[in-house]
C-alpha cells in the first residue's frame, strides 16, 4: 500500500518471489537493473532483502522477557562487486586516486628526509601527495603499482642526482621528464591542469583558450602604515584574477607595476581552473615564509583562521607587522566579503614564487 510513497519510477510486485522464507516475516524484495548482455535484455539482481521482524526474539537478552510491541527490523544484502564491476566497465571511467603524486627514491641510500621535504611543498600548494617509504621496490613495480591505483605522476629522487624526474602516465604509457627541483610544483600543476583539459575535450567539452584579456586598475590608500594598494581585475575565459599589492616598500612606479602584474597573469593564469575567481595578494615575502603560510593557515571558518594564524606570526616574528597586516587583508576577503573570491593566493614578489591558500 506504501509503494507509491517510495521514489521509484519501477516497482513490481512478484508474488512468486522467494528469499530466505524460513527467516522472513514479512515482504521479501529485491532491486535489479536491466542489462544487455550477448544481445540480450536480462535483469541483473544488486540487492535483496527481507523483513526479519520475528528474528528478534532470538537476539533479545536472556532478562528481556518480550520483544518491545512494534518492533520491526528490514535487512538487505547488496551485490559490491557485481556494481563496482559495472562501474569499472563504463566507457571514460577513471580510477579515482587518494592522491595525485607519489613522491619515491631509487638507489642504495634512503631520502626520507628529501621526499617529505618535497611532499611538504606539494601540500603547501594543495597538491594531493604521498610517500612511498619502501625502497627496495623498482620503477616498474612503483609503476605498475600507480598505474592500478589511478596516480598519474611520479616523483622519483636519486641520490646522485641533484634533479628530479617525473614519470607522467598519459595515453596508456608512462613518459618522464627532468627537472630542477625548484621547478616541481609549477610543472606538476602544468600537467595536472593540461590532463584535466584532455578529458574535458574526450568527453566533449570544447575548451578554448583566451585570446582577449581586459583589465582595470584602480589605486587605493587606506591601509595602515600608509600601505599603496592596487586592484586589478584580469578576465579571460578561464578565470577572473584580482590583483592587490602589499608591498612593504615605497609606492611603486605604474611602469614597474603593470611589468610585474604581467608577470603574475602569465604565471598564474597557466595553473588556474577555468571560471575561478582568484585574489592575489602580492607581498614582499621569500618562498619559505608562503609555504609555512599555505602549510598552517585555516580558511575553513573564522575561529579556525584565528588560531591558526598565531603560531605562523611566531614561528616568523621578524614579520610580526607586515603579517598582521597580510592576514587582516584575508580575513577581509574570506570573512567580511569584501570581493566575492573562490582562491585566495600568495605571490611572492622577492624570488617570483606563489603559493594557493586552502
């Protein structure tokens, strides 16, 4: 009488079916899907399932006189494999991966401390990473072992090498490259971003690359310590960028400015996903000082972020102010609305490096 309270589009009533008759007390159901296999329509069962009210009994405690009035209990049992088997067989299917780099070493001698430095610096920048700690396993093994568990890239260090190289799997072959180290995070967010593209273009999807670029600046002077900012709003078809300067220096020349905004579109646009909105705040800070921020800062809610940003500040005092107001210009954007923002991210304006704050 129910049934047509249930959200089905199908549901049939069998009389004749049959399941576990001797445990039921009740409907006895099971949930199938039409399939066609060898050219045939059939019914492949994924679940079945019963009402098992009088088994109750049998689990009451040895001081429960009777069950309580009312009492029902529906069991279902659910074929896993049968669908992850179906899933598996879905032209386009991906195996998703907890990770998107394993980062390893070959050679006689460990590098536990190199891999987690270098794992350390694709967290910082929202890269998914793992470690693999067993060296006694081969390319081919470390290879095979990412290609069933759906990691594209490897990250593989040597101990005679200063470099490090990255095994890429793409078009059913794994294909490797050497770099600097320096270069890693840029050139594993360039392949992650170039990978995500293919697929969208598989699948039907036309990507086009920008061919117009339009931008506004306007200039501001109402920070403390009578800090110059200047917005620049950057369109393109693939994201919106917001450039602000937190420069700790003296105002900087519109010639130096617009030199420098170029370079942190044409950086930055290369790794951006499509129709995001980015604020970036351009600040006088070497690379270790964003990768502890990007490491320990919590945007999640206000209270977090208020915790998190007090071990940052002492952990480098000697930019106790210049900080203080760094976040107070992220709390403003994250927190008090000040522009409606997807990505906040740090450049820095000393080595030409930036980090993306999650």
């Amino acid at each position: 009488m129910n049934a047509k309270f249930i959200p089905w589009q199908h549901v049939h009533v069998v009389l004749s079916l049959v399941y576990k008759v001797q445990s039921a007390s009740g409907a006895v159901f099971q949930v199938a899907c039409s399939n066609t296999k060898k050219k045939k329509l059939v019914n492949d069962v994924l679940a079945v399932g019963c009402r098992y009210d009088k088994m109750i009994s049998e689990f009451k405690k040895p001081t429960q006189k009777s069950s309580i009035s009312g009492q029902g209990v529906v069991g279902v049992c659910i074929a896993l494999e049968k669908i992850a088997q179906a899933i598996l067989e879905q032209k386009g299917f991906a195996i998703p991966s907890a990770c998107d780099v394993m980062v390893c070493t070959l050679g006689h001698k460990p590098m536990l401390k190199t891999q987690l430095s270098v794992a350390r610096d694709l967290w910082a920048t929202g890269l998914a990473a793992d470690v693999l700690y067993d060296t006694t396993q081969t390319l081919e093994e470390i290879q095979d072992y990412c290609k069933h568990t759906g990691i594209q890239h490897i990250v593989i260090l040597k101990d005679t090498d200063d470099k490090v190289k990255v095994s890429t799997y793409e078009k059913d072959r794994f294909t490797e490259k050497k770099i600097e180290r320096e270069e890693l995070v840029e050139y594993v967010q360039q392949k992650l971003v170039s990978s995500k593209t293919n697929v969208k273009s598989d699948s039907g999807t036309n990507v086009q690359s920008s061919t117009s670029m339009k931008s506004t600046s306007n200039q501001q002077s109402q920070e403390v310590h009578h800090r110059n900012t200047s917005d620049n709003k950057h369109q393109s078809n693939s994201a919106e960028l917001t450039i602000t300067f937190l420069n700790d220096q003296t105002k900087l020349a519109s010639s130096a400015k617009r030199k420098i905004e170029s370079q942190i579109k044409s950086k930055i646009s290369q790794v951006l996903l499509s129709k995001a909105n980015v604020d970036v705040l351009a600040v006088d800070l070497n690379v270790s000082v964003l990768k502890t921020i990007a490491a320990h800062i919590e945007l999640g809610d206000e209270k977090s972020f208020n915790s998190s940003i007090g071990p940052i500040i002492q952990q480098h005092s000697k930019h106790r102010q210049y900080l203080t107001r760094i976040f107070d210009k992220v709390h403003g954007i994250k927190f008090e609305k000040e522009r409606t923002s997807s990505l906040i991210m740090l450049y820095g304006l000393k080595d030409d490096n930036y980090r993306l704050l999650l």
